[in-house]
C-alpha cells in the first residue's frame, strides 16, 4: 500500500523540482493526483484545504516578522548592529569575522529570514571582510553565518513547521534559544581559534564603544521586545510580530529618519511578495498533508518503521533532510517531510518541539550547501562570485553546523528545558 502510493507522488515530485518547478506547483500537483486518482474525491476537496490552512490565527505572526525584518534591512538599523559588534571585538583576533557571527545572530532574533540576513550583511561587510580575510573566506563567512537565522527565533522555519505540524509556536520559539546560542558559540570558538595568532594593534578611541552602543541601541531593543515578551508570557509570538513591526516602522522612519515614504512603500511591497510565498507554500503543504492522511499511507510508513529506536530514527531523519537540502530547495524538508515523518517520531516517543529545532537545524544547514541552498543564490547575486568558490568557502562551517546538529539531535534537553520552566 505505502509502495503504491508513495512510488508516483515521489516521481512527480522528483521530477517537477527537479526541472525547477516551483514547491507549490509540485505539491499541488501531487495533491490533484492523490485526491483525483488515488483517493476518488472531488477536486473542491484540494481548495477546501488549501482554505483551511490558512484559516488559522498563528499565521499572522508571519507577515509582522517579515515586515519588521525587511526594515531593518532597509534601514540603517542593520549597519548600527555591525558596527556595534566590530567596535566592542576591535581588540580580538579575528574580531571583524566574530562581528560577522554577532550581527547575524541578533539579526536572526528579529528578522527569522537566512536570505535577508545574507543580504544585508553581504552589502555591509563584504567590503571589509574581503579586505582582512580574501574573497573565499568573506563570502563563506556571510553565507553561513546568516542560517542562524533559521535556528535562532522567530525564524521563519519554525513558524512554518508549526503550522504544518499543528505545533506549539510560543514552545517553539522557546526551544530554539539554546540551541541558537550553541551555533553561535561554535562558530565563534572556530572563528577564535583559527584567528588565535593574528596580531591586533587596533585601539579604542575615545568614546568610541559608548558611542557605538547608543547607536545601537534601537536595533537591540528589538530582539529583546520579541524574546522579551515571549519568553516572559507577556505576548503571544503574534503580538510580539505585531509589535516588533510597529517598533522597527517608528523607530525607522520618525526617530533616526532613515528612510522615505517611498522606501518604507518598497519594503511593504517586498513584504507582501514574501508573505505570499509563504502562505501558498503553506497552502499547498496542508492540502498535500491531508491528502496523503487519507491514503493511509503514513499509517503504513508508521508500520514498516516501527521497530527503530528513537536514536536510529533522528539519523535516519538527519540523513534524509541533509540529502534533501543538497537537492531541494530547503523549505522542501518542512512542507514534505515533516507531516509525514513527525507522527512516527511522536509515536516513538520523541517530543515534537524537539523535532521541530531537529527540522530548523537541518533546513539552516541546507540553506548553504550546493547546488540548490538559497543563501548561496543571494551570495551570488550580491557579492558577484562564483558559486563554486562561495561554497567552497562555507565548508568548514558546514562541520560546525553538524557538531551543533549532533548535539541538538541526541541533547533534547538543550532544546526542552526552556519551554519546561516557562510554559
């Protein structure tokens, strides 16, 4: 049964992303083939779906992050973050590569976007990066470095999973910290330690940290107004969305006066494209999800699978979302995979939170590997380098990632306890 069925829906997968067909479209083709010719229903069943999936109060929080992300990438709310870390590691080795990692991090608190991340650091610190570390270094650097948005809340990864898992988003939000802090802190002792002999003859000048932060000051408000409010149970991730745009279109266009009407105009217009691609991913996953429900079929993947422990199945799961992130656009791994193989790690005893922060951690890892990792495609664009030598420079933090993948996968721990003391 499960041989069956599952046979043609991976072919006309396969194929149409294959021959760069968009998610949506390859999805809901396999869907039209399930309900019209495997499950004999009527096609007013694939609408219906599409509708109810997005019939549902926790897909705002998407549109309020992607704004609030897109501002501070419009604005110089983006430049104040760098120039805030690479003033107080001035005296560091490696200190302009550790900003790099520090900027991104709090970026991915409040943008949740790896593409928005690797455009806008790609246009600020390309320059300078290139200049100490030489093209491929720089440009690995910069494309890597902005997966941690993916891991680190509210990334948009999360909020999608979610959604197509009917997971809680504020436990989510939660369990991504830690494990967000732990990317950060590889990379960051990988960074010290190859740059451990560099000589710093740098000083500060005269007010030049206390200037620095005060800068900055408006940019790092805004992590802590979203994390802040989610992890004191003082907002749901939706009100802190909604109020992390408000900040960001205040403080971006009445109090520094960065921006103009007609640029705060652009960055609605790009939101709205964004959020559109989002919600008919969406759309398209949760009709092919109950499609396949009604075939039985992952009854029967269950059954064939049930002998695993759960420590064989995270393997097998890591291994299946790492091929997929070679071969397949990232967000492939959450709209296919996740409604078919979380209820088998639920039914094995595994928390979904914690295979939802398993999910994230993958899909920011695929966001960087050849041939088909987005973030490589924007690098691409933007620094005007070969995909070849951008990717080659992203492989040694490829190794970081997956020590951090390892130790999330088997440490559940490290992804639960914070919704455990909080929720």
């Amino acid at each position: 049964m499960f041989v069956n069925v599952a046979l043609p829906v991976i072919v006309i997968l396969g194929i149409l992303l294959t021959f760069s067909f968009p998610i949506y479209i390859s999805l809901l083709t396999a869907t039209l083939y399930l309900q019209i010719f495997v499950n004999e229903m009527p096609l007013q069943s694939v609408f219906t779906g599409m509708f109810e999936a997005l019939n549902r109060n926790s897909l705002l929080a998407v549109p309020f992050f992607v704004v609030a992300g897109n501002l501070l990438a419009t604005s110089s709310l983006g430049s104040r973050l760098v120039n805030f870390c690479s003033v107080l590691l001035k005296r560091t080795p490696g200190g302009l590569a550790l900003s790099c990692i520090g900027s991104n991090a709090i970026f991915g608190a409040i943008s949740g976007s790896a593409a928005a991340a690797t455009a806008t650091f790609g246009k600020i610190l390309w320059t300078p990066l290139r200049e100490v570390y030489g093209d491929q270094e720089a440009a690995g650097l910069i494309t890597s470095s902005s997966s941690l948005s993916n891991i680190i809340p509210p990334s948009m990864s999360m909020i999608v999973f979610a959604i197509v898992t009917e997971t809680s988003l504020a436990r989510l939000f939660m369990a991504g910290f830690l494990p967000g802090v732990l990317c950060v802190a590889i990379l960051a002792v990988y960074l010290r330690a190859k740059y451990r002999k560099d000589v710093v003859n740098a000083a500060w000048a005269p007010g030049e940290r206390s200037a620095a932060v005060i800068q900055a000051i408006p940019a790092l408000l805004l992590p802590i107004i979203i994390l802040g409010g989610i992890y004191g149970g003082l907002c749901s991730p939706t009100e802190a969305g909604a109020i992390s745009a408000v900040y960001a279109t205040v403080v971006s266009l009445f109090i520094i006066r960065d921006i103009n009407l007609r640029q705060f105009a652009q960055v609605f217009l790009s939101s709205a494209k964004t959020i559109g691609q989002v919600f008919i991913l969406i759309a398209a996953s949760t009709a092919f999800s109950q499609a396949l429900t009604v075939t039985q079929a992952p009854r029967a993947l269950m059954a064939l699978m049930r002998g695993l422990s759960p420590g064989m199945f995270l393997l097998i799961l890591n291994i299946i979302l790492l091929i997929m992130g070679l071969f397949f656009d990232p967000g492939a791994a959450n709209l296919i995979i996740a409604p078919l193989l979380v209820p088998i790690g639920i039914a094995l005893g595994l928390d979904r939170v914690h295979l939802g922060i398993v999910f994230a951690l993958n899909i920011s890892i695929g966001m960087f590997t050849p041939p088909f990792g987005l973030s490589l495609f924007v690098s691409q664009s933007i620094l005007e380098r070969p995909m070849a030598l951008i990717a080659k420079g992203c492989l040694p933090y490829f190794f970081c990632y997956i020590i951090a993948l390892i130790i999330v996968t088997y440490v559940p721990q490290l992804s639960l306890i914070l919704p455990r003391l909080l929720i």
